[in-house]
C-alpha cells in the first residue's frame, strides 16, 4: 500500500521519496522542512518540463542538494 498522499505534494508520486529524504536528515531538518522543500522542487521542474517522466526523482535529488547545501549553515 503506498505512503498517504499530502495536501502539500503536487504529486502523490512524491509520497514516497518525503519519508526517505526526512530519515536522511532527521536530526538536521524537521519533517515539514523536508517536505515543502521537495514540493517546491517538484513544481520549479513542472513549470518547465516537456517531458515528466523523471520529474519526481529530479524533484528528490535537487531537495537534497538544497537540503545539504543548508545543513552547514544551521
């Protein structure tokens, strides 16, 4: 059974990646941090791309390039 969809994701697709992405920073980043970052990806590729089949794993890797790229600062 796939993870419960949130209001936040424009994509139930990406339910799955948020509890993988906020275990990887728990500790650094609240789950809720985590969790709009990677709508926010998800919709920056979506407002350009042609072509969605690699939209949400694209959305994924960018939320934790931004996500390691904050973890220095706090």
């Amino acid at each position: 059974m796939p993870p419960p969809s949130s209001p936040l994701l424009p994509d139930e697709r990406l339910a799955a990646g948020a509890p993988r992405l906020a275990t990887r920073y728990a500790g650094r980043f609240a789950p809720e941090t985590v969790l709009g970052l990677l709508a926010d990806s998800y919709t920056r590729f979506a407002e350009h791309a042609r072509i969605r089949t690699h939209l949400v794993i694209l959305a994924e890797r960018l939320t934790a390039d931004r996500l390691d790229a904050l973890a220095p600062s706090r």
